[in-house]
C-alpha cells in the first residue's frame, strides 16, 4: 500500500511523467494534485524530495525494483538531455541510439521494469516533438518499449488521474489520484475475486465498476475471476437477464475464468442451513412481516428464538414441501436481539417461494437470503477477497457471522465505494419502469445509466477502465459529476476518430464561389491530419457549396475567410429575406489568402449533385432523464421527471459517412465527436448520436431548452411534454449471441442491434 504522497501541479511543464508511473508501479506513494505546487514532491518516511530523479529512485529502491545503479546512471543523464534538447537531428539521435538499444532488450536495463524505464520513458513522453516522431515507425524497437509501459494498468491509471486533475481544476485545488491499489493479504498466484450480478435487470455503470475492479485484481495478481450469477429470488430473475450480463461483460472486455451460479450450491446451502438450526444458531420463524421489523428495529425477541430445535427442523422440512403452512415460515440466524448493529439483529437467511426457478425448475420451494449464500458460497468456491460496496459495510459482520457460525474457510472483506452520478437513476426498479412506461426506447436507450446505454453514447471502453481505477479504493460516498469520465473519453477517442463535415438542414446557406474549378474536382485527404492510420477520404470541390446559417450570419461584407482544407475566400454580398435569415452568398476564392490571418476557419459542404451526393444524417443529442441532481429517500420519480430529452437535427454530411460501421466514432469537425448508431428504419436516414465532450457548459441539464427550435419528438415525450410510447417492436436486439440454455428468451424492454458478440462462454 501507498507509503508516501506525490504532491504536484497539473500545470508542469515539462511535466515529471516518470515519478507519477513509478508511484502507480510500486503503489509506494499515493498522488495529490495542488495546482499551486510550483514543482514536484515526495514525502516519503519523514524525508522530502523535491526532484524528479531523486523522487524516481527513492520509489524504485521502496517498490523493490532492482537495478544495476552504474548503467542506470547513463540512462538517468539520457533522460536529462532528452528534456532540454529541441532540435531534431539531435533527437532523432538519441532516439535512434535507444533503438538500437532495445532491439534485442526487453527493457532498458536488465530482464525487469527498473529506474531506468520509468526516467526514460517519462522523458520521452514529456515532449510531444518525441512522441509525435515515435508515431513516424521508424524506431520499432523503442515504439514497442514505449507503448508497452504505457499499456499497463498502473501507468494508464496514473495518466487517467493527471486528466481527472485538470477536469477537475475549477471545482476544488486538490484532487487525490485513487490508483494505488492493493488487497491486504494478497499473495501472487493465490487471488480469487468474484463478481455476483443478480440476473434481474441489464448491468449499468455501477457494475461495471464492481466487474472492472474485480478482473483488475484478479489480473494484479494473476488469480482467478469468477463470473457468479446470485440466483436466489425467482420471481425477478430470468435466463435472459444472465445472457445480457455475459454480453455487456464482453462488451467491457471482462472475460471470467469460470461462470458459476448460487442454484448450483442449493444442496449445500440447504444441508448448512439445516446444520445452524442443529446447532441451536438458526430458528424458524412465522411472525408477520410488519411484526417482525417492529421488533427487530425495537430490539424485541421473536416468541419463537427459544423454540427447540425438534420444531425448527419440522417447521424447516414443511417450509421445503411449499406447502400452505410452509409458506407462513421463515428462517432466522440467531445472532442477537438487539445489537447496535441492526443487520446482526436475527436477519432472516431463507424463505419459501413457490415460484420455478428459471434453471432449477419447481425442485426447490426455498430459497436462501444473499446474505447467507454469498459468504457460504465465496468460502465454497475458494474466494480469497470479496469486493463490496461500502454500503454493506454494516453488514461486514453479519457476513463473518455466517462463516464462523458455520466453521468455514475465511474470506477477506475489501469495500469500496457506489458509484452515484448527477441527474442519474442507478435503481433497477426505477429503470424497469422508464422501460415498462415507454419513456425510453429500452436497456440500451442512450439516456440510460446501463453499460449499453452509455456504450451506445459512446462511451469507450478504455475509459470506463480509466475511471473505474481512478476511483479506486475511495470510500466517499458522493453523487460524482459526468465531466471526468467524458472527458477521458475524449482522450480516447481523439487520436482515432476520423475527421467528417456535416451541414444542418435549416436554413443551410448555397454560396457561389467564383474563382472555383467550372468542373467538380475530387481530392483524397486524411481522415485525421494527425493519425494517418486512420486512412482517407475524398473531398468535393465545386463552384457551390453549402454552409450553416450561423457561420453565414458571422460574415462581415468583404471579409476574408477560410475554408477548410481549400483555402481563403473573400465574401463578396450576402443575400438576406425578411426575417433575417442567410439565404445566399457570393464569394471570391483567394487562395494565396494566409490562413494564419483569418479568424473564421469553417466547414463547408459542395452542393449536392446525382454524381456526388450528400448523404441525409440525423445528429441526435440527448438530455438527462431527471431534473433533480440527487432524488432524496421520499422524492416521487415522476415529479422530476424532465420534459423533453431527446434532440434532433437534420443535416447533410460528407458521403464518406457511407463507410462508417455502426458503433464508429467519428468527429463532425466544429460540431463535437459522434458515434454513428446506424440507419432509422423509418426515414433512411445515417443517425449520429452527440458524444458528450467533458465540458461542464455542455454536461448542464437541458431542461431549460424545452422551448428550443431544435427540440423534436423523442420518446417518451414531446416539445409540448406529452407523453408518447414509441414502436418498440420496430427495435432489434443490440447483440447477437448464443444462448447460455438454448431455445427463445423473449427480451424485457427493446434494445438495438449496435453491436454483434460471439458467445466466448459454455454453460
């Protein structure tokens, strides 16, 4: 565990890369971002640091990482030079020199991640000349070293927490980094983490934290992860709720060792049940419900706590038949009347429901209580570290009670903390019904919290992993803002998203440009300026082309603008109607115009022809479902629920859309990054869907905006607010996957088809 604190300011330039790697590498020193630290420090067992080499070693000689000191010394001066340097031959030098280096090594220094890799790598990846010329693939060796350190957790997490630190500038002065994660108790090769959804509802961001976390730690120290479906209530609990969990885990990239279920342990559980009541440390009980929390919440025992064991195992064997009297009885542990704790209270650990269970049948009329059968059921499968959320941290005891009681194998606790989001419904209940009301399209409707739902906002993958380690082992318990975790998507998501043009539809603006080719001329270009790899595009240029009327309405008469990637041009007259409105334009075309001199950089689209048509797009945006930023205890849902919450434009874009897949980023340049969520079965049209940019300004409720002229139907409501149930037997199913049991699971709620997944599990 952390030893030491970081403090340092986002703001440094050249920003100590290496000492934040090394602290998320060795977990020896938790960060502290201060914006009005002037440098970087270390304080660690009483001692200060205050430079970036000194910081380096002193973690590396704390975290254990052996070294050779007179070869790492060569590197250390490497790193120093490689700092102040600015001309490029001498870089390219230096680059080619640690090329040639790593071309037989692994690492800089010996067989193991030392020192030396972390103050090199720091180095480098403080100079964007550098890693702009390790993109040009002409220092393999090095490129593969760089982006092999850059890949592990530790580091993605420690870069994941200098951006949450410059998100996070305006709202507070020190943001503390949550990446340095540890499990008491934890050896190498030995860890057994579990993740336990109930199958009654779709995972949302909540889970993903606990799976996340969990196949983090399994994977820190190369243990196992066990995927357990808790299948104990089945009148919620269906076989296709467990195939949309198998797909949103793929969909997360979390993959467990072995799939297992609670119902396959209900002999065992039931025999344990049966051995408490023997023991005299488990009673049947029939006080009604009502009854039963009066006294508990008063501290009062139940009549039947000192019933002989004779009448709890006959009240026990008549609760397993279902019978009529059955039905009337429960089962208690028998841990105390009244301790503060009230979870200790005689909790209830089994009750009768003749419902049949979607894998067991009618077999069992009794069911064990979640908090019997997981702490059985990890000790059961050999879990070394159960991860819970702080909110049963009161039930920590209740959770050890039944092990001891049983004299089982121990299981270690580590809690951590929910997460809760602004304007955000994490409650399965509440989500059934914006489903079961029609005021979503389904599960994986944009507007919902679900891993689909914010998936299909485009939300990555990447940086749910980022954020999810950035919260760490954090027990605030706090209603968290979206811009952080947005934000870390934008950094994903910049570096591939290809570049795209898109006009609105109202009020578009045809200008002529005289000085233009008389014939269409077709132009390859990069689809990102910056990332070749991403590939290319071709570009229209004609004597009319189309832009919005709000950059139209910016034109002042003879000003010299830029048209990008074309050129400058002189407006010459603009044609206005009655109402104000742009209705043509005349330009020049200037092409030895400097484009460093304008001030209006714009979009533009050639008017559509039969040879090179535009292609008709819907940009969709969305506002959150609720009006209140945390809902209280007694607050009624419906009174927050927000009016309007779906927004859409028609545009015209570029034909290179054509090629785009669904579920592909893209940008929209001046109009904000997209995902592409395919083709609407009504109109035809490509629809793109806004993805949210991190910025606080356009992270702000909606709400207001009701009355907008860019506000239209959307499901659930309309601009007027009444309320509509869309066609929700026109939405296919988001994935297409086997089965885990085989034959024809009917979805609850409707969900699209975005994205296609092999089953990678056999049940």
């Amino acid at each position: 565990m952390a030893a030491g604190i970081i403090t340092l300011s986002s703001k440094l330039a050249p920003f100590p890369y290496s000492a934040i790697a090394i602290a998320a590498y060795t977990e020896k020193a938790e960060i502290v971002y201060d914006e009005e630290a002037a440098g970087v420090s270390l304080d660690l067992d009483g001692s200060k640091i205050d430079s970036e080499e000194d910081i380096v070693h002193a973690l590396a000689k704390a975290g254990g990482l052996s070294e050779d000191s007179a070869a790492a010394a060569s590197f250390f001066a490497l790193a120093k030079n490689l700092r102040t340097v600015t001309a490029v031959p001498e870089i390219v030098a230096s680059l080619d020199s640690l090329d040639d280096h790593l071309a037989w090594r692994t690492f800089v220094v010996g067989h193991q991640i030392t020192s030396a890799d972390w103050i090199i790598w720091g180095a480098l990846k403080s100079s964007t000349k550098i890693v702009g010329l390790l993109k040009n693939n002409k220092h393999v060796h090095l490129a593969r070293w760089f982006s092999h350190l850059e890949s592990l957790d530790s580091t993605q997490a420690a870069l994941a927490s200098l951006v949450a630190a410059k998100a996070n500038k305006a709202r507070g002065n020190k943001v503390a980094a949550g990446f340095a994660l540890g499990l008491e108790g934890a050896e190498m090769g030995k860890v057994v983490t579990r993740f336990p959804p109930e199958p009654s509802g779709y995972l949302h961001i909540g889970h993903a934290k606990a799976a996340m976390l969990n196949q983090y730690f399994a994977q820190m120290y190369q243990g196992k992860l066990i995927l357990r479906f808790d299948d104990t209530n089945p009148s919620k609990e269906k076989s296709e709720f467990e195939e949309t969990i198998l797909e949103d885990l793929e969909l997360l990239d979390i993959r467990a060792d072995v799939i297992t279920h609670t119902s396959d342990y209900f002999d065992q559980l039931y025999e344990l049940a049966v051995k408490l009541i023997e023991s005299g440390k488990a009673y049947t009980d029939d006080t009604e419900r009502e009854q039963m929390q009066h006294e508990r919440r008063e501290g009062i025992a139940s009549a039947h706590r000192n019933d002989s064991v004779e009448d709890n195992l006959k009240h026990f064997a008549e609760m397993k038949t279902g019978s009529t009297e059955g039905l009337r009885w429960c089962l208690r542990a028998k841990i105390s009347v009244d301790d503060p704790n009230k979870s200790l209270r005689d909790p209830v650990i089994y009750r009768c429901n003749p419902v049949p269970h979607h894998r067991t049948g009618d077999k069992w009329k009794i069911y064990p209580i979640y908090d019997f059968a997981c702490p059985v059921v990890d000790s059961l499968e050999g879990v070394t570290h159960a991860l819970r959320t702080n909110e049963y941290h009161d039930r920590n005891p209740q959770y050890w009670w039944m092990i001891d009681a049983l004299g089982m194998r121990k299981v270690r606790i580590w809690d951590f903390s929910r997460l809760n989001f602004i304007y955000t419904l994490l409650s399965k209940r509440k989500l059934h019904e914006f489903v079961n009301n029609g005021q979503v399209r389904g599960w994986d409707d944009p507007r919902f919290p679900t891993v689909r739902g914010i998936r299909r906002r485009g939300m990555s993958v990447e940086a749910l992993r980022q954020f999810m380690l950035l919260q760490g082992p954090s027990q605030s318990i706090v209603s968290l803002e979206w811009d952080t975790i947005w934000s870390l998507n934008k950094k994903v998501i910049d570096p591939i998203a290809p570049r795209h043009w898109a006009i609105l539809e109202e009020n578009k603006v045809l200008v002529t440009i005289k000085g233009a080719p008389s014939e269409v001329e077709v132009k390859t270009l990069p689809k990102h300026k910056k990332n070749p790899d991403v590939g290319e595009k071709k570009t229209v240029y004609s004597s009319t082309i189309l832009v919005d009327q709000e950059d139209a309405k910016s034109f002042e008469d003879q000003e010299e603008i830029t048209l990008m990637d074309w050129g400058n041009a002189i407006v010459r007259s603009k044609s206005v109607d009655a109402s104000g409105t742009i209705t043509a334009i005349e330009m020049d075309l200037h092409l030895e115009g400097d484009f460093k001199k304008t001030k209006k950089k714009i979009t533009w689209l050639s008017q559509s022809t039969s040879s090179h048509p535009l292609i008709p797009v819907t940009l969709l945006d969305y506002d959150y479902l609720i009006t209140k930023k945390k809902l209280e205890e007694n607050d009624d849902v419906k009174d927050f629920i927000t009016p309007v919450t779906e927004f859409r434009q028609a545009g015209l874009a570029d034909a290179n859309v054509e090629d785009l897949k669904k579920g592909d980023y893209l940008q929209f340049e001046r109009k904000g990054y997209y995902i592409f969520d395919g083709r609407n079965k009504e109109d035809g049209k490509l629809e793109f869907i806004l993805i949210p940019d991190g910025k606080a300004a356009n992270l702000a409720s909606k709400a207001g905006a009701a009355s907008s002229t860019t506000t239209t139907k959307g499901p659930g409501s309309t601009a007027d607010g009444n309320s509509v149930i869309p066609d929700i037997e026109s939405v296919t199913k988001m994935y297409k996957m086997d089965t885990v049991y085989g034959g024809n699971v009917k979805p609850e709620g409707h969900i699209s088809d975005m994205y296609k997944v092999d089953s990678i599990y056999k049940v």
